[in-house]
C-alpha cells in the first residue's frame, strides 16, 4: 500500500515487537547527522521493505515502532548513508518539519526519541557494564544493577499570557533570527505543572499571571519534551528579562504580532485560539 494512502491518526497502532508476521513493511534510517529522505522527493516519506533490501547498509539497532493495516513500521539506527547512495539525503527534523502532516511529524519524533534513547543508554550509569534490551516493554536493563532505563520524557511547559487584546510574545537568546513565541520552561523536581507556569513566567519576564487555564498538550522531540500548553492572564508587574534567556518581549496587539510560530507548533496553536476567541467578541 502507498505511504501517503494510510490514515496514521486513525489507523497506527504503537507497539513493542510485532503481534503478527508482516510481508510489508516502512522504514525510518535515523544517523546522527539525520533521517534519511529520498532525494527531491516530497513530502518525506519511510522507505519500504524493497527500497530498504536494496539500501543494503548495517545497523546498530531496529526498533520496531507499530503497525499500520498490517504493515510493520520500523527506525533503524545507522552510522551513515554509504557515499554511493546518490538517490538519499540525510535532514534533520528541524529541516523536514515545514513538509510533515502532524501524524507523520509524531511518528519521526517518536522514532528519533527511541533511536537517541537506545544510543544514550547501551551502559549502565552506575556499573559502567553493558545494558541489555527486554521485550515486556521499552526498556534497557542492568543486570547486576538491576537498573531499568526507559526512553526519557521531560515535562515542559508552554503558557500565552495575555492583556486585554494584547499577547505576550519573547525572543529567545539562542532564536535564529528575529522570531518570538510564547514562554516555556521544563519543570522541576517536586513541582506541580501549575506551579511550573507560574514559576516560569516570573523568572523569565518578571511579572505575575492569573486564570491560568489548560489549553492543549503537544509531544515535541526537540529533543524529548511533552509540551503542556496554558493560557493566562496578567495580574501584575513590569517586564523585567531573564538574560540569560530572554533576548527581548514585549506586549503586541493582536492584530500586528510579529514573526511568529507556525501551526506545527503548539505556540502557533496557542496563538491562533486566542486571535480566535477574541475575534468573536467584535
């Protein structure tokens, strides 16, 4: 079956290892320099069980990520594409973004996440000795440790604040070029989200925020977040910037914001519904 004629949103099924035996198959190629794409080819798509035969490369590790109608979906791990392999090119996730459906883009982070896992974990951080794979979930395990090492998932996250019709947009110090977005941060040990938001907000822009409200959740693989988003009301305080990560901010109308996140992005959703809402009041 063609790639770009399977429903992922409704028809992907994650899993361990596979339930059945598939003669059909797709397959992610995931170096350290990128995810392997056919070249001028678009949008991205896996490679599948005859283009992956004849790519003939060795792999550090398979994973097997679900099945879709039948179909097994697996990353591989790999050093490199060989040189003679004129037909691929490696991109990065950042670089393929702007050509992914979201399904397709969750599936690509899911799999780079275990791949990175997978590498980040082969020895055990307390013995130094050699983990091993288990097949009852996704896990490496120490023996003489006993230490289990899970794929990580680190807790983020991702508030508009709002003032009336204006939002609240900054410049992060490490942006590319002149691009805001809402303020996010990684929660901490012994916080609750809602403690987070707060916490986040007055250490990067110094004021203080009320009506916090859940929005929406994201899973966003750069490089292992769960994006948990929130709008907000200002309560009090001036702008005051967090340098170390704050290059700018600054309260815009929402009807002249400046460059901003796109809609593959939970900031770009977070935006889009507040303009939405507060549309319907004129």
């Amino acid at each position: 079956m063609e790639w770009d004629l399977l429903n992922l949103s409704n028809e992907f099924k994650p899993g361990i290892a596979p339930v059945t035996e598939s003669n059909n198959s797709f397959h992610i190629i995931i170096s350290k320099e990128g995810i392997l794409k056919i070249t001028g080819e678009q949008p991205w798509r896996p490679i599948n069980e005859i283009e992956w035969h004849w790519l003939n490369i060795e792999t550090y590790s398979d994973h097997y990520l679900g099945q879709i109608n039948d179909i097994s979906i697996y990353a591989h791990d790999v050093e490199s594409i060989p040189d003679n392999q004129e037909i691929y090119e490696l991109k990065s996730l950042r670089q393929l973004l702007n050509e992914l459906d979201q399904p397709v883009f969750y599936l690509l982070g899911r799999a780079q996440q275990i791949v990175e896992w997978n590498r980040n974990h082969r020895f055990c951080g307390q013995c130094g000795l050699e983990t091993i794979t288990t097949n009852k979930d996704r896990s490496r395990k120490c023996l003489p440790c006993k230490q289990m090492f899970y794929p990580r998932l680190s807790p983020s996250i991702i508030v508009l604040v709002h003032r009336g019709e204006d939002i609240l947009l900054a410049q992060n110090v490490n942006s590319r070029g002149v691009f805001y977005s809402t303020l996010a941060g990684f929660v901490e040990p012994g916080e609750t989200i809602e403690e987070t938001v707060h916490r986040e907000v007055k250490e990067e822009v110094g004021i203080h925020i009320k009506n916090l409200k859940y929005f929406a959740s994201q899973p966003w693989p750069f490089p292992n977040s769960l994006m948990l988003g929130f709008h907000a009301e200002y309560k009090s305080g001036d702008l005051i910037l967090q340098p170390e990560e704050i290059a700018d901010a600054q309260w815009f109308h929402y009807t002249n914001l400046p460059n901003k996140p796109n809609q593959a992005a939970i900031s770009g959703w977070l935006i889009a519904d507040f303009i939405k809402r507060i549309s319907r009041t004129h």
